[in-house]
C-alpha cells in the first residue's frame, strides 16, 4: 500500500467504519506496523498478530488471555496484484467480528485496486527523466531521446539497476531529498549514473558500469554500504537494516528499463514478507520463469512429482530438506548443520528422494536443476 493518497483514503475508510461498528479496527502493513487505526496512538506499532497473519498468509484469530493482557481480535491478510501486502484488524473473536474483518479486507482490496487503475501512471514518477524511460508510450523512442539529450546521458552504455525502498526508515523522506542534493559528492558517483525518484518511498539508480567485467554482487554492496553510510551521517538514528535494495541484470539500452524495472517491481512484491537488505534478481530466476509460464503449461510438469510426494512421502520434508540443500549448495554436510540432523539422516532424505522420484541431485546437473524448479513451482502454487 504505497504512497500518501493510498494510506490517506484507508485511514479516513478505517476511522468511518469503526465510528459506525463502534469497534476497533486497524490495518497494518506487510512488516506488521500499524498504517490506519480508529486508535491514533496504535500509529507505528508492531502488531504481532498482523505480522502472523501475513506469514501465516492466512486468518489469525487472537482470544483474551485469563489474566485480561490482550483483547480478543481477529486478523486478515490483504492482497494486492496477488501478493499479501499487509492485513487487518478487527477486535473481537465472535463470528461477526470474522465477518466484519473480512469485509473490511475485501473493502481495501478493491479500494486499492481502483486506486491503482484511475491512478494516472505517468504521475507515479517524479520528473520527465524517470517518466520518459520508466512508462510506457506511443512515442517512447523519441521521448526518451529527447529527455536523455537534456540531460546528457549517453544510450548503450552499462548501467546495474538499484532500486532502494526506504518506506520503512524513519523520515525516509528527508533523507531521500538529502540524497538527490548530495549524491554527486559521494565516492561512487559517475556522471552517467541516472537516479530517479519513484515515489514517496522508493528511488531508482541505474549506476554506470565503465567495465561489464565488474563484479555486480560487489558493485551492489559497495553501493548499498556507501548510501547506508550517507543516511547515518545525516542521521545517525537511522535504521539502515530498514532500507531494502534490490538489483536486476546489467542494462546497455534505454528502451529496455522500462522492463527491468518491471521485473525489480516483481521481486519486490514476491519477496513482500523475506526481505534481505540486499535482494539479487537473479537469486529468484527459477521463480520469475515460473511465474511467466501459464500455469497450465506447468501442472503436467510438476504436479506428478508433488502428488507421488504427498502419497510415497510426507511434502514438508521434502520442501525442507531441498530448501536447505539449495541454500547449501547440494553440499550434504553444510545441509546436515542447516537442518541440525546427522549427515546420515540427510544420506536418507536423499535416498527418498531418489526412490520416490528417480532423482539424484548431488549427482546429477539436470536432476538438480529440476528439483529447484519443482520446489520453487510448490512455492509458487501450493505454500499459498
């Protein structure tokens, strides 16, 4: 739920309904902290409840404890474009309450969604610079020549797209308007580094690669460490473990980061609840690919594996221990200290695996490849 229009229209929605339910309602966003509440002095606090209800994905009903701690509520999670994007709060444990919060749910689900649709898309972007080379148009070829000429930007260069989101970092916005007026005096600077500003929360830097042997995992550290420093300098209050960068794959064409950052937007929403401070599109390509494939396409692919598992197997061991040998690097030992099992147990896992589906990932490139697909197509489908 992004940008100041957005939150307004869902605080005045909340403060209408609770005066008229004479309940305490709420809504919070992805990480849990409290957006809207007909309770002003609940704004910014942490709601573990929500935030159990968006990992959860699902209702998460909360009863009065005997000794009177906590109140009785009931809690949804909130979709928006088909990812969770925060959840709702509706005191009381009575069907009606459930009835209520799940109204209310539905109510900001379509509040968002036409917001979203009459939103002008061009007014998303501040400046005819991010604009030009960020919207789609009739004209784009000839726009963005002209804007680049203005600003002297060269086409066909390289270019690492970075997107920071900072809507989670104590006056985010000061510290945005800091950057854009000092950016050019810090050490990583380049005259050919475009950074645009998206919206209240988010900036856009395609940072300007003078080599494409450059390693872009450290280019991306080195440039999340330097703008972590810059906002600690301003600030030293700061809470940099709340600021989120993700980066996608080296660009050459202007004509193309429209689709790049489409593609950073997609990572964004799909990684909503398991952020890391820096986010690596290429570290979620089986995802991405699955996510392009109708999903027809891939059901006779995938789903035979998932159903042998369910009935010769259990799912979650399956899903656990191929999670922990990927993240492992199909290294049993690394996989055994990861799950705190024996070695051995672990040799057994994978002798299910094999017995179960044919499969041998420690030893095979192709068996390997399937599997993480198959386990990202279970994420994708089924952990919803």
């Amino acid at each position: 739920m992004r940008g100041l229009q957005r939150n307004l229209m869902i605080s005045n929605l909340v403060n209408k309904l609770g005066k008229s339910l004479n309940r305490q309602v709420s809504v919070m966003n992805i990480h849990g902290c409290v957006l809207a509440s007909t309770s002003d002095e609940r704004i910014g606090e942490f709601s573990s409840g929500a935030y159990e209800s968006i990992k959860k994905r699902g209702p998460v009903f909360i009863r009065t404890e005997p000794d009177g701690s906590s109140k009785p509520c009931v809690y949804f999670p909130i979709y928006e474009e088909g990812e969770i994007s925060g959840a709702v709060e509706v005191e009381g444990e009575s069907e009606e309450a459930q009835e209520i919060a799940k109204t209310i749910k539905v109510a900001l689900e379509l509040l968002t969604e036409e917001i979203r649709r009459n939103e002008p898309f061009r007014d998303l972007f501040r400046g005819d610079l991010a604009r030009a080379l960020l919207c789609p148009s009739a004209n784009k070829a000839q726009l963005i020549r002209h804007v680049v000429q203005k600003y002297k930007f060269m086409d066909n260069q390289a270019r690492l797209p970075i997107l920071a989101q900072m809507g989670m970092a104590q006056e985010c916005g000061r510290l945005k308007k800091e950057l854009f007026q000092q950016y050019q005096t810090l050490d990583i600077y380049h005259p050919q580094d475009i950074l645009l500003e998206l919206d209240d929360e988010r900036i856009l830097l395609f940072k300007f690669l003078p080599d494409l042997a450059i390693n872009c995992k450290f280019l991306a550290d080195e440039v999340a460490s330097r703008l972590d420093e810059f906002f600690l300098r301003l600030d030293p209050k700061t809470k940099v473990d709340n600021i989120y960068y993700f980066y996608g794959p080296i660009q050459l064409r202007f004509s193309d980061y429209e689709r790049v950052y489409q593609d950073i937007c997609w990572m964004e929403r799909h990684l909503r609840v398991k952020l890391k401070h820096i986010n690596r599109f290429s570290d979620y390509l089986p995802e991405f690919l699955l996510k392009s494939i109708p999903e027809e396409t891939l059901k006779p692919i995938f789903d035979a594996s998932i159903h042998r598992i369910e009935k010769l197997w259990d799912i979650q061991l399956f899903v656990e221990t191929i999670s922990a040998l990927i993240s492992a690097n199909m290294k049993l030992e690394a996989t055994a200290q990861m799950l705190f099992l024996h070695k051995n147990t672990v040799v057994f896992r994978l002798n299910k695996i094999k017995e179960v589906l044919g499969l041998d990932p420690i030893n095979n490139i192709r068996d390997t490849n399937y599997l993480i697909m198959l386990y990202s197509y279970w994420k994708y489908y089924y952990e919803k």
